[in-house]
C-alpha cells in the first residue's frame, strides 16, 4: 500500500536516539571487558552495530500493469451525478526500483526537506510507484514517474547528508568513549589497590546493554571478555620498535654495499650480522632485555622468560614457506602488543612479484585482523592475533630485502 514518504517521523530524532544507545552501551561495559579487550576491536564492534546506512535506489527498474476500478467522481473531466462515488475502468502502472540500506528511513523526515514528498510502496528490497490511469499516454506515464523519480532521489540525497555526519564521527567518538572509561577505570583501581589492602573480587556485574537495533541487519559479535583478571603486561613501546627496525634496515644497507662479502651467507650467517649491532645497543639495559639466539629463533626480546619481540629471517621461496614463517612467529609469542618482524630476503626472484604476494598470503591467514599504513616501498606492516586468544594482538612487521646473488 501507497504512504507519503519522508514524513512521519524527524531523521534527527533518531539520529540522537542512536547516539544516546551507543554511549550507553559502551558505558554499561564491565571492566573485564574494556581492559581486557583491544580498543580497535571493540570500537569495530561498536561502528559495525551503530552505523546508519541510508537507502540508495539501485539499477534495473521494472514495470507491472494490472486491471483497476478507478473513482473519477472529483475529476472535471468526466460527468457525475450527485455525490455517490463514480467509478470507471482503468489501468494501474507499476515501477518497482530495487534498493540498499534501511528502508525504515523512508519515512524518516531529513533537516531539509519541501511541502511535496512523494508516496510509494515500501517492501523489504524495493520501492514501488503505482499511477492509474483511465487513458493511458506514454509520454503521461513516463514525465510523471520521472518526476517523483526525481523527487525521491532528492530526499535521499538530503538524508545521507544528515545520516554520512554520524556516521563520519561515529569511530572517534566510540574511540574516545572507550579511552576514557578505560583510563576511569585504571585512575579508580590505582586509587583502591594503594589503599594497601586486597581488592575484592566482584561477581555478576553487566558485561553489556543491548540497545534496539535502528539496522536491519545480523547483530555484531563483541569481542569476548578474558577469562582470566586483566593485569598489566610487559610490551616493547612503539618507538623502540621502530628503532630495532631502524638498526636491522641499516644493516642490510650495509649488506647491498658489500655484495661480494655476503653472496654466499645462508640465513643462519645473516642472523648474526644482526645480532651484532642489536646486541650492542641492547645488551645490559636496565630493563633487562636482551638480544640472543635461541634455536630458530633468530632475534628475541625476552621480558620474564617472555618473548615480546621475535624476528625471523627467510629467504623467500614462495607464499606457502611465507605462511609457514607467520606461524612459527605465532608459535613464539605470549604477550599482547607483542612485536614481530619478518625479514625476508630475495635472490632469485622479481622484487616486484614478491611484493605484490605478501599481502595476499598475509589476509589469507587465519589470524589476520587489519593492514596497517607502512611508509615503506618494500615493507608491510599487519595486525595478528593469537591462534588461541584473539583479543590478543600481534604486530608483524614483513621487510623484503634483494640480496647479492
């Protein structure tokens, strides 16, 4: 049945009900849950539950006729008497345009708006224009649902305006919401636990409030709250990171300009070439952390007989010895945030070819969570989680280097 559309209820009403749902819902999260989880993983939940997405009409439009009885008593064209309804033969057109999104939005009035929607039928994936005619007149038919074609296009446009200004902001502020409920979280148990007496532990408290779904669509899954108490855990800080990166690059710079010293190294020679300057800059630290080979582990930071930075190097020699490399890597790590690097090195092969198979092999693996940004013309950079634990993230740095053949 035919509605006015764009009408019964204000977009910007639902908007705010959206955003009032959302900032509930993070806030009734239990503490376990916030500590315990990757902001990145949560906030993915989060945009994935609470994002709006407007109606879009699609391509192949199609018609339908059918026989009706059309009530021509306020029409001037025919001839009526008294005012009992006159009712003639006619012919009712259909045109059934395909669509994408929350059909629920085409009653939904956007900030801009005129004094003329138009009206259609709203099914599950399509919206459909009925006209009637007594005479039908192709030029008629086609000028009037061009028209209210037009018109709907026009609503549309004004509501992804509204609905694209949430939807734009929504990952800050879920990142935001949840920074902060952490950081509340961890000033109140620092406050508690200097008090210098055991925290209690407390059952049953609300891990989440499920808000009314405004999407028709599955529910996304939020990510497990750990098992186990959330406690602080060793990690290599970024920057250190990048400069144990820093110290490997350099030294295969040192490599490529001595190509004949290094042509017939295998990878067991090439380790030591960089647990040489590693051990240098590392060995004795006041924190501990030492550089050693252990096995076929080819560099490792230990932290409490934990490992929080691991490397591997390999010569490449196709994607399957890549995904087994990522695996072993998996096999070594314990800690979250922990930090990982691949150096591959490249003889025989083109550079480019190689390149353009890591990231395939990389988001084919099992543990794959998310590509990073990388400045770097032979260097990628991946989130991984454990195989056991996937709130537990891994960054895997892969490096590709040519090396003299």
């Amino acid at each position: 049945m035919e509605k006015l559309l764009f009408f019964d209820h204000e977009l910007r009403l639902l908007i705010e009900e959206q955003k009032r749902h959302l900032l509930a819902e993070i806030d009734s999260l239990s503490e376990e849950r916030v500590l315990g989880n990757p902001i990145n993983d949560l906030c993915e939940y989060f945009v994935n539950k609470y994002i709006i997405e407007p109606p879009s009409l699609g391509e192949g439009i199609q018609t339908d006729y059918e026989d009706t009885k059309i009530d021509v008593s306020h029409r001037f064209d025919y001839v009526t008497y008294g005012y009992m309804p006159t009712v003639v033969n006619g012919t009712r057109i259909s045109f059934i345009v395909p669509y994408e999104g929350n059909g629920k939005l085409f009653y939904y009035r956007p900030t801009r708006f005129n004094l003329n929607p138009p009206t259609a039928e709203v099914r599950e994936t399509e919206l459909v224009f009925n006209f009637e005619y007594t005479n039908l007149e192709i030029k008629t038919v086609q000028a009037e649902f061009k028209r209210k074609l037009e018109d709907t296009k026009d609503y549309l446009n004004w509501i992804e305006v509204d609905v694209n200004s949430f939807n734009n902001d929504l990952e800050g502020l879920i990142k935001s919401r949840i920074e902060a409920s952490k950081n509340r979280i961890l000033e109140v148990r620092g406050i508690v636990e200097s008090l210098g007496f055991p925290l209690r532990s407390r059952q049953g408290i609300a891990t989440t409030y499920m808000a009314p779904q405004v999407r028709r669509r599955i529910v996304p899954k939020l990510p497990p709250a750990p098992r186990a108490s959330f406690a602080p855990e060793p990690t290599l800080e970024m920057e250190e990171y990048e400069r144990i990166l820093s110290t490997i690059y350099n030294m295969v710079l040192v490599i490529e300009r001595s190509p004949s010293a290094f042509r017939y190294m295998q990878e067991e020679d090439i380790r030591c070439q960089f647990l040489v300057p590693l051990n240098g800059l590392y060995e004795g630290q006041a924190t501990g952390e030492t550089f050693n080979s252990q096995g076929k582990t080819d560099i490792l930071i230990r932290v409490n007989d934990k490992n929080i930075f691991i490397a591997e190097c390999k010569f490449w020699n196709g994607p399957k010895k890549l995904k087994d490399a990522i695996d072993q890597l998996l096999g070594y790590t314990t800690w979250r945030d922990c930090k990982t690097a691949l150096l591959i090195f490249n003889r025989s092969r083109s550079l480019t070819t190689v390149l353009s198979k890591i990231p395939e092999v990389v988001r084919s693996h099992q543990c794959y969570k998310r590509q990073i940004d990388y400045d770097s013309e032979t260097g990628f950079r991946f989130v991984l989680a454990r195989p056991d634990d996937v709130n537990r993230e891994i960054i895997l740095t892969i490096l590709v280097f040519e090396m003299p053949q």
